[in-house]
C-alpha cells in the first residue's frame, strides 16, 4: 500500500494538495483527505483502468463501472503492470 500511496503523494504534490511541512498531527481529516482525492482522481483514472477487446468484432471497451472501488492491490498491480512504480522510482 506504501507504493500505491506515494504514486498519489506523487500526483497530491504537484497539485499542491499534499500535507504542508508546517501542518500539525491533525492535519489528515475527512476534508483534507476528499481534497487530495478530488486532486488527483483525473491523474489516477487513467492509469487505473483496463481495456477490454472483444473477440466477436466488437470496438474495444475502456469503460469500467466502479473503478473507484477498487483494491489497492489491484491498484498496485495495475501500477506496477505499467510501469509507473518505475518512473516514479517508487
């Protein structure tokens, strides 16, 4: 969890939504944390989802109900399938 967690801290920092240095104890609360997430969702979204071809002819599917429900395993996974523990040097 530590990986997929600092892939988001990543992404929290560069839109400026990651905890301040000079915050206290208390900081992380429902608030701050539905603001990282609100942050970077649109940076995580399409790292996250799965292509799914169709053998009849069909186009290719990116859609995916509940993506925002998945395990952070199945997130790790699909980081790390990707590459982006790589690039992030994580």
């Amino acid at each position: 969890m530590g990986r997929v967690m600092k892939v988001v801290e990543h992404f929290a920092r560069t839109r400026s939504v990651w905890k301040p240095l000079t915050a206290g104890p208390d900081y992380w609360d429902g608030e701050t944390v539905t603001k990282v997430w609100d942050a970077v969702w649109k940076d995580l979204l399409p790292l996250l989802v799965t292509c799914t071809t169709y053998d009849d002819g069909r186009e290719d599917s990116w859609h995916k109900s509940r993506v925002g429900d998945i395990s952070w395993r199945t997130r790790h996974n699909k980081f790390l399938d990707g590459g982006i523990f790589k690039s992030f040097s994580v």
